[in-house]
C-alpha cells in the first residue's frame, strides 16, 4: 500500500520521512570521530615528538659541553639529576613530560675521561634515520671516529608514572586503551675549536702555554670570579690574583718569564682581518700560517681595553717563519686566555698601562725592563658558543673547545 500510494501521490508515507536525516548523522558522527582521532591523536603524537626533540637536543649539548671541560665533582660527563630536569623542563603539556633513557641508548663515544656512560654501539655515519627513536645520520664533515660525541634518547614520561602516549579519541573508535610510547634521538659532538672567530689580534707560544698549564694538566678556574664589594662589574685594582696561575708573556721578544730563550716563547702582534676593520678583529684558524705585523698594529693596541678583564680565544703559534713585518707564525690550536692586565702597550687606550687586579710580583722577569712592553694573565679551559667555530679532528685541545649538533 505504502507503494502505491507513493506512486498515487508521489509522496512518502509519513513514518518513513527524517530517515535519511538519521543515517546522515549517523555517518557523520562517525566520519567526525574517525577525523578527531586523525587530528587530535596525531597532532598531539607530532606535538610530543617534538617537545621529545626539543629536550633531547637541550640535554645532549648540555652533556657533550659538560664532557668537553675538565672533570669535577660539580660537573660529571654523565646523566646528572640536572639534566634530567632539563628534559623534564621542555614538555610544555600539563599531564605529559619526558625522561632520559639511561640505559644504552643514551652513550657516549670516543672519550678518555671517567663516565658512567656505555659506548655508543651503532655507526653514526650509516644511522637508520628511518626509526625515529634513532638519532640522524651524522652530518659533519670530520669523521666520527675523530671527535668525541654522545647521544641522548628521551622518551614519554606520563605524570601518572606511565610512559605511553595515549590516543584520546582512538579509544573511542577501538573500546579499548591504546597508545604508544614515543622516542627521540639527539647527537652532539665537541672538540678542540678549529679556529678562533673574531678575536683579539695577537698570538702566543706554544712554550708559555706548555708552562703556564703543565701541557694541559691544570688550568685557571674560569670567570665569573668573586668581586670585592662595591667594586662593580671588574674586579679593583687591589683585588690580589692567583699567582701561581699567572702567565706573563712579553711583546715583540724572542723570550718569556717562562720560556726563556725559546724560539716559540712570548706574544707578537697580528695583521687583522682587514685594514679598515674598526675592531682590529683576526679569525685565525689551526694550520694557519699568521700574518705578523709589529708596526702596522699600533692602532689595533687601542682594542685591549675592550678585552681587558675577558676570556680572550688566542691563537698559539709552534714555529715561526721570516723576521719584522714579513714574519709568519705556524698555529697549532685555539687557547682561552683571561686577559687581566698589560703594560706599557704604547697605544693602548685609554692609558698605556691597565689591569683588573693588582698585578703580582715577578710577572715580568729576566729580560724586563720597566718600559718592557707585555700583557699579563691566565689560561682557563673554555667552552666556545655553539657552532661558532669548526673542530679541529685530531688536534691537541689547548683549553677553546667547541660544541656542535651532531645528528
């Protein structure tokens, strides 16, 4: 009858009218669900891989420039509560954050020192990028067996103790508790710095830094130092040095209170990058042949103010080559050197002789004389900005390294 009538009338009869209303809500509840659980659980998975990235990145730096410098009690080359809570401080969603992995998966590689760290098991330079729980194929020129490096796994670390990611609306669809626990990988090598970036346009010898640090075996303890109070951003003038840490190196001499009649002893004066550069800067690299130029830097001693009381990142030279301005000095390596004091630099600015401390006896000795031209201070072990300088594979760490993103 319902047929009949529908085709008397070419209506439909009144219990069948809103059905189609009813299936096409119905599909796309369904549909919406289906599209939820595609944007919101896959958002939030791409959300969490990357605060996982973030604090992986964050804690890998923060390790290899803690192996980097010379071990204390203060500063392990291992998984320390403070990094933990640097990975911990990059998830930004209330009920989620982020845990290292201290097993394996997170190692170390080519390093001497004391660490509790396990050697990293994979080659870097042939990693499976496709499993994103591994860190990326190594990106650097340099080898990796050359250079020290680390890797650092963080995964999800719930608040309710878990570490599986849940998917919200996936449960919905599934009528059942689903989710994954989600991985990342970071890598960052360090070394010694292959080059010294912008710096002050003098180099000095090998054998003053040989002596001043034991070859490497003790270095000042590195600023901020302790100020008298009331004295400001720098120390006065009174404040007393560590003297058995002091290095005094001469200008234009063959000789140093240190390296006394030694080929590669005291400082000289450098060509700068550019004769109308304003800084006076010079960017030496290790390998370099330097650019000697005593005359010609006489306007260029106006910039030690600007350095005074600063970690300056000196180039040290082995040998040297040709005499006046025609010399050359061989550079093998990158030295922090705190600048603390000079004396009569004949164009320094704004007076030929200025320190930060009170400058100790015996600093200029042998073949001083008091118009003996000098600078004055220490070697500390530093740690250059990230990526502002290349490593130097292989080469001797003379206290600049560098940290860099390794994959």
């Amino acid at each position: 009858m319902r047929r009949l009538t529908r085709l008397l009338t070419g209506r439909r009869a009144s219990g069948e009218r809103g059905a189609i209303a009813v299936l096409t809500a119905t599909l796309v509840m369904f549909v919406a669900i289906g599209m939820l659980a595609l944007t919101v659980d896959i958002g939030n998975i791409t959300y969490n891989r990357a605060e996982l990235q973030n604090g992986a990145d964050a804690t890998s730096l923060a390790l290899a420039a803690a192996c980097a410098k010379p071990s204390s009690p203060g500063q392990p080359c291992s998984v320390t509560d403070s990094l933990r809570q640097l990975a911990a401080q990059n998830a930004n969603v209330t009920d989620q954050s982020m845990s290292i992995l201290g097993d394996n998966r997170t190692c170390i590689a080519n390093y001497t020192g004391t660490t509790s760290l396990p050697p990293c098991p994979n080659n870097p330079a042939t990693a499976d990028a496709a499993a994103l729980s591994n860190c990326q194929p190594w990106p650097l020129t340099v080898a990796p067996s050359k250079v020290s490096y680390v890797e650092v796994t963080t995964q999800t670390a719930m608040k309710n103790g878990g570490t599986i990611l849940p998917y919200y609306f996936g449960q919905l669809l599934a009528g059942s508790s689903q989710g994954s626990t989600q991985r990342t990988c970071s890598r960052a090598a360090w070394g010694p710095a292959g080059s010294t970036g912008p710096t002050l346009p003098i180099t000095m010898g090998a054998c003053d830094w040989n002596n001043a640090t034991s070859s490497g075996a003790k270095y000042a303890t590195a600023p901020p130092y302790t100020v008298a109070a009331g004295s400001g951003s720098a120390p006065p003038p009174e404040v007393t040095t560590p003297t058995n840490l002091v290095t005094g190196i001469f200008a234009h001499a063959t000789s140093s209170n240190l390296c006394a009649n030694q080929p590669n002893g005291g400082f000289s004066w450098l060509q700068p990058d550019s004769t109308t550069n304003p800084n006076c800067n010079v960017t030496i690299g290790t390998g370099d042949m330097a650019q000697s130029n005593p005359g010609g830097s006489v306007p260029c001693q106006g910039v030690l103010s600007k350095y005074l009381g600063t970690v300056a990142n000196v180039p040290v030279f082995d040998y040297t080559t040709g005499t006046g301005n025609g010399a050359q000095y061989h550079i093998i390596g990158v030295a922090a050197f705190y600048l603390a004091g000079y004396d009569n630099v004949p164009s320094a600015q704004p007076k030929k002789t200025s320190s930060v401390y009170n400058e100790p006896t015996g600093v200029c000795t042998g073949s001083c004389t008091p118009s003996t031209t000098y600078v004055w201070g220490w070697f500390v072990s530093s740690l250059l900005p990230v990526n502002s300088a290349t490593i130097n594979p292989g080469g001797q760490s003379l206290g600049a390294n560098v940290v860099v993103p390794a994959g």
